[in-house]
C-alpha cells in the first residue's frame, strides 16, 4: 500500500488495485476513485489531475509486479492441488485399512470383534460376503451385510498378461483381469493383399490397423480402343483416374467426310475429330424466283449469301374494294408501294336518324372531313316543364341557344301572402323582382272613424285621423 496527505493506492476487498482519496474509503472498499485497475487487468481512470506522473510510474510497476505475483500464486495453486488430490487418494486407502478388520473364517468371528466403530468391514469365508458395522443399525448385531461379495474369495487377480485376441474361447483361468488390463495388440505386420476378382473372407486371425494401405491395383497396360458393342472387360486391375483410351479416330487421310445429303447414322466405328468439315455440298445454280411455294428435290443446299432474283409487280396496286380480294398474282408488292387514295369528293352528309346509320359507301371519308352543323335554325327551344322532357328531335341545341322565360304570363295572379307555408305546384319559375301580398295580423278589432284616403302610395298607412303615415315608421309584429 502506497499513500501521502490525501491520497492513497491500496488493494479492495475485491481483489482491484484502487487509488482514491483517504476519506473516501470506508471498510476496505473506495465509494470514488481516481484510478482502478480490476483483477481481469482492466483499468478504469476517472480524474487524471490527481495522478502524479511518478505515482503512475510506481503504480505500473507494482501493477506488474501483481501479475507476477499472480502468476506465480497461480503455479503454487496448480501444485497445491496436485497435492491435495494424492492426499485425498491417501487418505481414503489409509481410512479403508484403518477400518479393515481382517478376513475371517466365520461370520460369529466379526461379531465378536471389540471396539468396533462405524465404517469398519470386514470379510467372512463362511458365506463370502463382506460386513459393515453400523452403530445405528435397529438390529441387535450391528455387523450388517454391504450386499457385497468377497471377490478375492470367489476370483483373485491375475498376475498374468492378458492374451492376445485370436480364435474365440470362454477360457479355463479362475482368476480375473484387473479393471485396467490391456491386451497386447493383435495387428498384423505383413502387408495387405491386392483385392481379387471374387474377395476372400481371410483366415488370419491379425487384425489391420486403420491406417493401413492396399497396393494399388492398377494396371499397367494401355486402355483399348472403345469398340462397336463395347466390353466391361476381364481384367482384375483398376483403371488409374487419369487414364486415356487411345484416340478412336479415322487415321485413313483418304478417308474423308461425306458431303451432307440425304442423312446417314453410318456404319463406322470410329469418331470424327471436333475440328472435321464435311465437303460443301451446296448448288452451283442461281436460285429461282420466289412464286409457287414448292419444297423442292435438289440434295445439295444454298449458300447462306444465295439471293433470289426480285419477284415483284410493276402494276399499280387496285383501290381497296367492298369485298377484299385474295389476288391471284404470283409477285409481290415492294415494300414502298401505295395503293390509290380511295376517298370520297362528297360533303358529309347530316345525320338522319338518332341511331345512326352505318352507311353503304365503299370511299373513306379524309381525317380532315366536316358533317354540317347539325343545329335547328328554325325552332326555339320550348319552355321548361315541370317534368322536363327528353325529346325526339334529331338536331343539337347551339352552345348560344335561350329558353323562353318560364314565368307566369297572366299578370294578374299576384304571389300569395306568406301565411301557409307551401312548395307549390306551378309549373312557372317566380320573377326575382316578384313582391308577396303583405299579411298583417291585428290583436283586437279596429274602429276607423273615416274611409280610405285616396291618391296615397302603397307604402303609406292610413291613421285614424285621415291622415298617413310611411310603411317604413310602423314595425310589425
């Protein structure tokens, strides 16, 4: 343990290395440190201002006098143990000769022994069983039977080596063989034969060791040549993995391959070599014009660059007509021909009918064609109904096309008072100019001393005293 004023290195109750303030240790143990170094030499610093360089310096170096001191600990732990397991295996073999009392002839010999103590056994020859003293027993005789039989009574050990594995025998000794006998090995020290054709079970009574190795039996003559029929052969040899069979190709130069034709399996034994050609077999004649489509008898081919003489019209192509035509030409058309424009002069015509009609004429119309405007010039549109109505004429309404007003024609069916609330059922749209009848509801009757004034606007009211006043003063409820 290194220490000064205020700090101090020492070692945990956890086995670390630990270098923290003197107040800061309570019971062997550090609440805060600066440095610690674990036991699995791990190292954890927390406040590097506080470590003197120098105290760093010697603190490395008890660090690794530790280790030493560890390792050394160590060994002496491993020896230590060593130790103590030969004193275990001595004290158990001088415990049991301890508590061995001797082999007996009768069994009322053991019962007689003094100063038995518990653990102590002892045989008998009289029933070959071993006895054990138990204080505890609830017999009477506390030399109780273990169950187990005196084995150097029935079988002692054998001194012998044990023989070697051979020819199966149940054996005649009466001794036995120690739980760690080993019988000498039984290999054989001669080579291993070559296989046969037929194997052989063996006679020997030797055994092989696992790494052992056949001669390789491979045959040192050259492959034959495969045949027609082929053999799976007589010989006892293998084949090594990189043989060859000789090349069984034609060596005949005069022999060589026949021009394609009519197809031929052939008769040979022989293979063609990867890089053979086959004589061109190909037509010295200019190909014939395409027309008649015919399979054709000639055996020899064209040559893949063969180009047939050009088999085209020199017609102009016909207008496309109602019922199409196969044609009958045995030429072609060029591939930029164009057939006749095959277009109407007249102006479309308006439609006739709300269906439609598909029409009889064999001319196309141009994409740029134009119907007549299929407008009404002659009809207003009617007024809305009350149902509204779908209409059978074939015209179109223009885009500027107005209804006429469907207001109510008779001026004099005014708009009803607000009094019973109603949807109505006129068939007519209200003016939005339109002003209801005015309805006003008096609580108790009304005594006029005069009549109606006459010439007095709408608006105005008549008073009691003749004279009027503006709607506008008056607020009804």
């Amino acid at each position: 343990m290194l220490s000064n004023d205020e700090y101090q290195l020492f070692i945990d109750v956890d086995g670390a290395l630990v270098y923290t303030a003197n107040n800061l240790i309570v019971d062997g143990m550090a609440s805060d440190f600066a440095l610690k170094i674990e036991p699995n030499g791990l190292l954890t610093i927390k406040n590097l201002k506080v470590i003197n360089f120098d105290f760093v310096n010697q603190i490395v170096q008890l660090d690794n006098e530790m280790n030493q001191l560890q390792a050394s600990v160590g060994s002496f732990e491993g020896d230590i143990s060593d130790l103590q397991q030969d004193v275990v295996v001595n004290q158990q073999e001088l415990t049991r000769q301890q508590h061995f009392r001797g082999y007996f002839l009768t069994i009322q010999e053991i019962y007689d022994l003094p100063n038995a103590a518990d653990g102590d056994y002892a045989y008998s020859a009289e029933d070959l069983q071993e006895y054990i003293y138990d204080s505890q027993s609830p017999q009477s005789i506390k030399w109780v039977q273990s169950g187990h039989t005196v084995l150097d009574q029935l079988a002692p050990t054998s001194d012998s080596l044990p023989l070697v594995d051979g020819t199966a025998t149940a054996g005649i000794s009466n001794e036995y063989s120690r739980g760690d006998h080993k019988h000498p090995i039984n290999v054989s020290t001669t080579l291993p034969e070559k296989d046969s054709s037929t194997g052989n079970v063996g006679t020997q009574t030797t055994l092989a060791r696992s790494d052992h190795q056949h001669p390789l039996q491979f045959s040192s003559n050259i492959p034959v040549t495969d045949s027609t029929t082929g053999s799976y052969g007589s010989s006892t040899d293998y084949a090594l993995s990189n043989h060859s069979h000789p090349i069984n190709v034609e060596t005949n130069a005069g022999n060589i391959p026949k021009p394609d034709g009519q197809g031929d399996n052939g008769t040979s034994t022989h293979y063609a070599r990867n890089d053979h050609i086959h004589p061109l077999s190909v037509s010295v004649l200019d190909p014939l014009p395409d027309g008649e489509a015919t399979a054709g008898v000639a055996n020899t081919y064209a040559r893949s660059d063969h180009i047939h003489p050009i088999n085209v019209s020199s017609d102009v192509p016909i207008k496309d007509t109602v019922n199409e035509a196969v044609g009958i030409n045995t030429t072609f058309s060029r591939s930029d021909h164009s057939h006749p424009l095959n277009v109407t002069t007249a102006i479309p015509v308006k439609s006739s009918s709300t269906v439609g009609i598909a029409g009889t004429q064999v001319t196309y119309a141009r994409i740029d064609h134009q119907h007549p405007l299929q407008i009404s010039t002659a009809a207003i549109p009617v007024a809305n109904t009350g149902s509204g109505l779908v209409g059978n004429s074939i015209y179109y309404a223009t885009a500027a096309h107005a209804h006429p007003l469907n207001v109510q024609p008779n001026n004099n069916i005014l708009p009803k008072p607000n009094l019973n609330p109603s949807n109505g059922t006129s068939q007519y749209y209200a003016r939005n100019d339109q002003v209801h009848l005015l309805t006003v509801t008096f609580p108790a009757n009304l005594t006029a001393p005069g009549y109606v004034r006459s010439g007095v606007l709408d608006l105005q009211v008549l008073l009691s005293d003749g004279t009027s006043k503006p709607l506008s003063d008056f607020m009804l409820v």
